[in-house]
C-alpha cells in the first residue's frame, strides 16, 4: 500500500485509486478515459517563484493560467510553470504524475473544482489516477490562495 492510501485510509477518507495501462496525457484524455466531464480532471502543476514552488491544482477546463493574477495573489514579481527536471529534484516526481495530496508545496487550488462531488487527478504514479472529493483535497494540501 503506498504512503498516498496509508494516509487515505488512517483518515478515513472516501477514494479510489484507479489503475490504468498508459499515462495519461491531458484532461481531456482523462475526461475520455474516466468518461466524466473535463472539469472533473484536476491536473498539478508547479510553478516557480523567484523564492518558491508553488502547487497549483485546477480544474481540466481552467483554460490558460493568468500568471498576473497569480503574480498578484502570491506577492511575488516572477511566476512560470516549474521545468520537468525542477520538480523530479523538488519534489520527487514527475510531470503528469504529480499527487494531488502529498507533494508538499504550498497549494492554490481552483474553486470550480468544488462543482463536483469527486474530482480525478494524480498519486504520484504515472499509471493510476486518485478520485476523491475535493473538499478532501483542500483538508489535505497547505492551501494558501484560491483562483476563480
């Protein structure tokens, strides 16, 4: 049982780890695969500041980041998305596979998420997908901004 399910489970949290043959790539892939809407897909991308990483967690239909509104939210005068390389060192996994729970940044999460009663999105391994409620997900995440 990987740490992911060991923390799950000790907190008595509703999920579901869905294992699958092939990573997947985008929302909509995942939207296709899981057959729910894109919305439901909630990718974890990290972005760098000139002093920190940040999580970002959205929805599969956030459309384009706005990076000055970011800039804006989180104080700070530079903000792009983390190089592949950068976050396998900061964090330890990769791109595409990154937990929704777990990672250990500090998070801004979209609140369009809460639309759904589970949302999908990563554990950290490249072939499974975690579904959880996105409530859990915030209890889980040091959250410190919200977008939309």
């Amino acid at each position: 049982m990987s740490e992911l399910e060991l923390v799950l489970k000790d907190n008595k949290i509703e999920y579901e780890i869905i294992n699958h043959e092939f990573s997947i790539q985008s929302a909509q892939e995942g939207a296709d695969y899981f057959g729910i809407e894109i919305g439901q897909t909630a990718p974890t991308l990290v972005l760098k500041s000139e002093r920190e990483y940040f999580a970002i967690i959205i929805s599969g239909d956030y459309g384009r980041i706005d990076f000055e509104e970011l800039k804006a939210i989180l104080k700070c005068n530079e903000l792009k998305l983390a190089k592949p390389k950068e976050v396998e060192q900061i964090i330890g996994y990769t791109i595409g596979a990154i937990p929704l729970i777990g990672h250990g940044l500090s998070t801004i999460i979209d609140r369009q998420l809460n639309r759904y009663s589970f949302i999908y999105g990563g554990t950290g391994t490249p072939k499974s997908t975690l579904k959880i409620s996105p409530k859990d997900v915030e209890k889980f995440n040091n959250i410190i901004a919200f977008v939309r």
